[in-house]
C-alpha cells in the first residue's frame, strides 16, 4: 500500500511542479498516445496502484522528466 501511495504522490507532484491538471493532461495524454485516458481514469490507475510502468513512462516523458535507474550505496546481493 505504500508503494502504490509513494507513485501517486509523486505523479501528483510532477503535474504540480509543471502546473498541469488531469483533464488537460489526459487530453493531451490521449491524443498522444491514441489510448482513451480521463481524468477520472488516470486518478483511479494511480489510487488502485493499477498504472502501468509504460503509462509513467509515457508521464514522465509528456511532462520533461527522465526515468533515472541508479544503484544504491550498501546494496547487497540476495544471493550471498
């Protein structure tokens, strides 16, 4: 439950940041993409953890963001 609370704060944040709303991002989002998205659709995806990591892609591209994979300091192997 957490984790699915930590994405939709963070998405929240990023439309924050770029003073975006939902209805107008998922307008553009589906005109972008050609998949059906509303406001009400992407709010429930985000809710119910439900969004697809293709979909925060597609989020974070839209709205100039990078995706950024990096290792962690003290990381151990599971398999030690």
């Amino acid at each position: 439950m957490q984790d699915i609370k930590k994405i939709k704060e963070r998405i929240k944040t990023l439309f924050l940041w770029r003073d975006v709303t939902f209805t107008s991002f998922a307008d553009y989002m589906t005109k972008k993409t050609g998949k059906n998205y509303s406001q009400s659709s992407l709010s429930h995806k985000l809710a119910r953890g439900t969004i697809s990591f293709s979909e925060v892609i597609d989020i974070a591209d839209i709205l100039g963001y990078d995706i950024v994979f990096r290792p962690r300091k003290g990381w151990k192997s599971w398999e030690n």
